[in-house]
C-alpha cells in the first residue's frame, strides 16, 4: 500500500510500499520556466532503509542545483521516504558541485574496477 503522507509510520517507509516504476519529469525553474534538466527516480531498500535513487542529466543552461533542488524537495513533500541517493562519476566536478550545493553528503567511493570509480552521496529528510 502506498502512503501519500511524508508523516506514515515509519515501519511503512521500505520500498516494498512504493510502485516499483521508474518516473520521469522535466524540471523547471518556477520563476522564468527555463528547462533546468530531466529527472528520473525510483525506489531502492537497503537493508530496511528505503530510499529514492535519482539522476538529473541537466541542460547546459540550466541550474543543476536548482534541479536536484527541485526534485527533493518534491520527493520529501510527496512521499514518505526519508532518504535521497545520487550517483556521480568520481571525476564529474560539476554533477559532485551541483550535489553538494543541495546539500547533500558524500557518502563515499563505489569502486568499479576497471571503470570510473561513482562516489555515493545522501540527503536525509532530517538534513533539511
């Protein structure tokens, strides 16, 4: 069952409460319109601990801030999880930036191998 109301029980904020879809939305800014980037989201459990996961791929014009902005703060009004993950290519100065300036933390290094190394990073609902 879906809990709309951010304030649900606690026991009922695992991702086996929230639609499995992955969603999609165009983020605008609220003042001029401009296209600041798209968004995609979707559910993840760890352990117990539900959170949303998500990936904005910004315009260059837009305010890449403003976009993750944006989207949390309608993820933590909309729905009951607590938690807000991101990913970013450990060499992506401007995705980590744009992260850190919507006040999320780093949470540490995915090591890939041979890849590029993703660095984690969180935002917690009780952070803002």
């Amino acid at each position: 069952a879906w809990a709309d109301d951010p304030r649900a029980d606690p026991e009922h904020r695992t991702a086996a409460a929230i639609p499995p879809a992955v969603h999609r939305a165009s983020l605008l800014d609220p003042v001029t319109h401009a296209l600041l980037g798209a968004a995609s989201w979707h559910a993840v459990e760890h352990g117990g601990c539900a959170a949303w996961k998500i990936r904005i791929t910004p315009y260059s014009s837009g305010d890449t801030t403003a976009a993750y902005r944006l989207l949390t703060d309608h993820l933590f009004a909309t729905t009951p999880i607590d938690r807000i993950e991101a990913t970013a290519s450990a060499d992506d100065s401007r995705t980590r930036q744009a992260l850190e300036g919507a006040s999320f933390r780093f949470e540490g290094v995915l090591r890939s191998g041979a890849a590029t190394d993703l660095v984690l990073y969180g935002l917690l609902r009780a952070d803002r």
